[in-house]
C-alpha cells in the first residue's frame, strides 16, 4: 500500500482531463476495469497471494491500469 500511495503522490498529469470526462463516466470506467482485475486476479493470481499477500493490491493496480491502457 505504501507503493501504491507514494504512486499516487508521484502521479502530476501534463495535461487536462477530456471535457466528456465526467464524474459518473470515470466512476463507470473504474468499475470496468475494477472488475476486470479482480476476475482475473481470482482465476489467475489466487495462490500467489498464499506466498506474498501484500502483492495483491499492487497486482490489482497493474491489471486494472493494463485494462484502462488497453481499452482507452
């Protein structure tokens, strides 16, 4: 979690948001690829969480932002 935070901290976009881009939209798309992970990361990933357990939200992460890059 502390990568993931730092990241965040880290994160300054050089440029402005889409206009299109609303509240509900970004809430939508979220949900999208939240749900895209987590599916994933249950039918993939499960036993690597038995090894290392706080590698799941870092995975969770990576594979919810593969599916933004990849879809939009």
């Amino acid at each position: 979690m502390e990568l993931f935070n730092l990241g965040i901290k880290m994160e300054q976009p050089a440029s402005k948001a889409p206009e299109g881009l609303a509240k509900d939209k970004v809430v939508e798309l979220v949900t999208q690829s939240n749900d895209y992970a987590f599916d994933l990361f249950k039918k993939e990933y499960l036993e690597v969480m038995t090894k290392d357990p706080m590698i799941m939200p870092v995975l969770i992460s990576a594979i919810a932002h593969d599916w933004v890059y990849k879809h939009h």
